[in-house]
C-alpha cells in the first residue's frame, strides 16, 4: 500500500473511531490456543438430575461464565443470564447483577470470547495482548455457542429450582440474545431487561464495513476507558456483529420475541437509534415491549457518551435508581411510581 493510500486509511480509521465508539451494541497467529478458552463446545451438556442446585453452579465454573448467587436470606425468585456488550468489560455488568441478587434473582454473567478472561493466555505474552488475539479470532458463530452453552446452564437451573427465567442484555449482548430468541425454538425467556440493544443500529455504524476483508485490523476504541475490555476492537468483532444483525433481520420472529420486555436507551445514543427502535416495536406489534428514555444527569457523571447507561457512573445515581426500579418491578411485579424521564 502506497503512502497516500496508507495515510488516507489512517484518516478514516480516525474517523471511524469517533463515529463508533466502543460497546455497541477470525483467527490471528494463536488461533489454535485461543479455540480451547471458554466454554467447552465438544462437550454435551448433560440431562439435569435430581442433583441440587451446585451441579449446574459447577459446570459453569470456567473462563466463559460465572455465578452471582443471590444475597443470603433472600427468597430464590429467578434466574438471569447476562451479557455485556462490543468489547465492554463483562465485571461492568456487575452494577446490575448486584441490584437482581439483592432481590433473590441468581446471575450467570457471560463473558464473550475476546472479554474480560475468556482468552487463552500464551506464553511471554501479557494477559492484554493475549486477549486481543482471542478477540481477533472470534465469528458470530463462535459467540452464538458461547451463548447458547450459557442459556442452558441457566436453563437447567431455572427449571431446577422452578424459578422464571430472565435475559439482561447490553448492547450487542442484547441484539445477540433476542436474535437468539428471534431464531432457536429451544430459546425462551420469561421476561427481558435490554439496554440500549443494538437491534436498530445506526446507518454510519456500516461506514467500517468496507475494512471487512482485514480481520485482524484492530480499529481504536474512543469510548470511556474504564468501560473497555481491550484498547481496540478488531474488524473480525465488527464482522462478527454485522453478521448477527444480518441474521436477527432475516429471522426476526415477531411473535417469539414479544415476550415482557423493558428497554432502556437514551434518545442521543451514538451508536443504536432511538427512533428506529421506536418503529420496530411498533410494527412489528411488540406490545409487550417498553421503551424508558434514559436521560444522563451531565454534572454528576465524566462518562458523556450516551450509549453507556449500566451503572450509576455512567447515568448518575438518581437516574440509576430509577432504572432498578423499573427493572425490579418489571421482572418481580409491584408498582413502579415515577417517570424514569422526569
């Protein structure tokens, strides 16, 4: 590639970088390692037995998943699988999960290949660099059995303990769990918590595509540090969630999906569009689905960008709260008063 053209890539990755920022929503040189992280794919999952609870806590102990139980002395009242979004850091989505233990609902936080320790670790080699080679590796197909593997680990402990079963989904994690729910008759959830779920995404997000043939070309991340997984986010990640919104579209089941939903997003998301969103869940007679503007309180938070909105850091502490509120309510019933938007 010529000077010219190398300068002129370097310009739009630039500006590709601040148009999308990271959490939205391939095989590098250690692959082969990188394949053997997480959950184990090879392996069925076994029929549930009388066993208790600690059988299906157990198989879950690995890279990929991990268990938030619920605080002591409260009642079981559910189980929730949990998914972070495009390169975010999965012990983000720990705001959240602390709020549902509280209130009796266990947690299986899934991190995606690529994410928080989920990754092979290669010898002389930094836990961050061996991160970013498992990110470069991964495909929408990987992520999806990741996913699945997850559901029937929460699956099989729902129906265990006799308890409803929740999804709560970040970004790509919750376009991948409902394009999950749109298209495997197997999945099924009882009610859905969606932050800023990147199933209506904005058009300039498909400015990168055209970087599509370079896998391994890591594209800067402008979003808030403290929030990423990795410095970068590789194109085989962005191809990988091109190819999930591609297939959620092509296999959106509107009846399936139209399960008790609550989705919160604020109007000037960078990455997914409020009003698209708007659309789909009126066409598509999602009536079971509810949007809550999210709006950001400026002075009490540094985190300005407006995708981000899983913790009070991100939010600020009032607008926080409502947002348990209305999430607690939503999944275990009562009365949420007030208006999230105020």
């Amino acid at each position: 590639m010529g000077f010219v053209a190398m300068r002129a890539a370097s310009i739009i990755l630039l500006i590709l970088s601040l148009l999308l920022p990271v959490g939205s929503c391939c095989y590098s040189d250690t692959g082969a390692a990188n394949l053997s992280a997480g959950l184990n794919f090879g392996s069925p999952t076994p029929a549930s037995g009388p066993s208790d609870d600690k059988n299906v806590k157990n198989k879950a102990e690995n890279l990929s998943v991990r268990w938030h139980q619920r605080q002591p002395k409260t009642t079981l009242k559910g189980v929730a699988l949990v998914i972070h979004g495009l390169n975010g850091r999965p012990d983000k989505m720990e705001a959240i999960i602390k709020k549902l233990n509280a209130h009796g609902i266990d947690c299986l936080n899934l991190s995606l290949r690529g994410h928080g320790n989920n990754f092979s670790p290669i010898n002389n080699t930094e836990n961050e660099a061996a991160r970013m080679a498992a990110f470069k590796s991964v495909s929408y197909q990987l992520w999806k059995t990741e996913f699945y593997l997850a559901f029937q680990l929460v699956k099989k402990r729902s129906r265990l303990l006799g308890t409803p079963l929740f999804f709560i989904g970040f970004s790509m994690g919750g376009l991948l769990g409902v394009d999950l729910l749109a298209s495997n008759p197997n999945v099924s959830f009882d009610k859905m918590v969606l932050f800023a779920p990147a199933i209506a995404m904005l058009k300039r997000n498909y400015l990168i595509k055209f970087l599509a043939p370079f896998p391994k070309l890591v594209v800067p991340s402008a979003g808030h540090q403290v929030y990423l997984a990795n410095d970068g986010t590789p194109m085989a990640a962005y191809n990988a969630l091109f190819e999930m919104h591609a297939h959620f579209e092509a296999n959106m089941d509107s009846i399936k999906i139209n399960v008790p939903t609550v989705v919160f997003i604020d109007e000037e998301d960078e990455l997914v569009s409020f009003s698209s969103l708007q659309k789909m869940v009126k066409n598509r007679n999602l009536d079971q689905w509810s949007i809550h503007p999210v709006k950001k309180d400026e002075a009490t938070t540094e985190v300005k960008m407006h995708h981000l909105i899983i913790d009070a850091a991100s939010v600020g502490n009032n607008m926080w709260q409502k947002i348990v509120d209305v999430t607690i309510t939503h999944l275990l019933g009562g009365q949420f008063t007030g208006t999230i938007d105020e």
